[in-house]
C-alpha cells in the first residue's frame, strides 16, 4: 500500500494559448483536393467531407471521409495538439487506404495565428525508395475557409509539392 507521500493527485492539463488555433479547426466542413501524381500527368481531383471536434480543449479530432483517386472512399483520421513540454504542436494521421501512421512534430504557427507548419517522415510517393520527410501546412484563408499543402522533401533536395485541399466550412 503505497504511503500518502508516495502518492500524487492527477491533474488534468489546461488548455494554453497555443491551443485556441485548434478551435479554429472544429465544425463541419465541405473538401475538394488534388494530387499530383506524377510531372507528366494531370492532378487528380476527389471531394470528401470531415468532421472536427476537440477532445478536452487540448487536441482537434479530424474525421474525414473522401474519393480515392481511381476510384472507392477512403477514411482517415488526424489529430493534432500542441505539447507544452516540447513546445511545439504534435499529431498524427492514418487512413484507412493506407498502412503507415504519420506522427507530427515539430510544428510551428506563424506569427499571425493563421498558418500551422507540421513535419512528419512517410514513404518515399515519387518513385524513391525508404522514407523521407513531408511538410503539411494548413492556412486560414478566412473563419470558413482554409487550405492544407502537403509537400515531400525531393531526395535532391528542396520541397515538391504533392497535394492540396481547400476545406469550407458547412457548419460549426
């Protein structure tokens, strides 16, 4: 039996001002996307929908629900919080059309509070082998809109940009 001083009170963590850019991610909200598959190819469009909700104040849940390019649906789920120890937003993603679980780390918000920069280590999509690292930034265009970028880092070097997806808001 453990002794009063062995013991400690859980406390649950608080939001912190990092936090709020997660509200701005919660509700209902319509999405169109492209991927870019290849330099001699056309972008591949899909729609979809997704559902954000926050757990606690403390991470945004995102529930989407969209085409596959060539065809069928695909469900993913990602999460994103900000972890005041390491200063810095955390997250991951999976879906379900794929098997590697990406983790964030090391993101950022710009100084406007409307911008949120993430980094992950994924699969090699341009035809290179092993893994390499990936840079999503979502941007506020407005309170009802907003935009992700995915973009993988080129073995030689440099940022390419993959994909991109235009969310608008249908309800809050």
């Amino acid at each position: 039996m453990a002794t009063e001083t062995q013991q400690q009170e859980f406390k649950p963590e608080v939001p912190q001002k990092e936090h709020e850019f997660l509200k701005k991610l919660a509700g209902n909200w319509q999405v169109e996307s492209e991927c870019f598959m290849g330099p001699d190819q056309p972008p591949s469009r899909s729609v979809g929908r997704e559902r954000v909700r926050l757990l606690g104040g403390l991470w945004a849940v995102c529930e989407m629900e969209g085409e596959v390019p060539g065809g069928g649906v695909a469900q993913n789920l990602l999460t994103i919080g900000y972890d005041p120890q390491k200063k810095c937003y955390v997250g991951s993603f999976v879906s379900s059309v794929m098997t590697h679980q990406w983790v964030y780390e090391n993101g950022s918000l710009n100084a406007e509070g409307d911008t949120l920069t993430l980094y992950a280590e994924g699969p090699n999509m341009c035809g290179g082998s092993g893994m390499t690292k990936f840079k999503d930034v979502i941007e506020f265009k407005s309170e009802n809109e907003r935009t992700l970028t995915g973009n993988m880092l080129r073995d030689e070097g440099g940022w390419q940009q993959i994909m991109t997806a235009t969310y608008r808001r249908v309800s809050k």
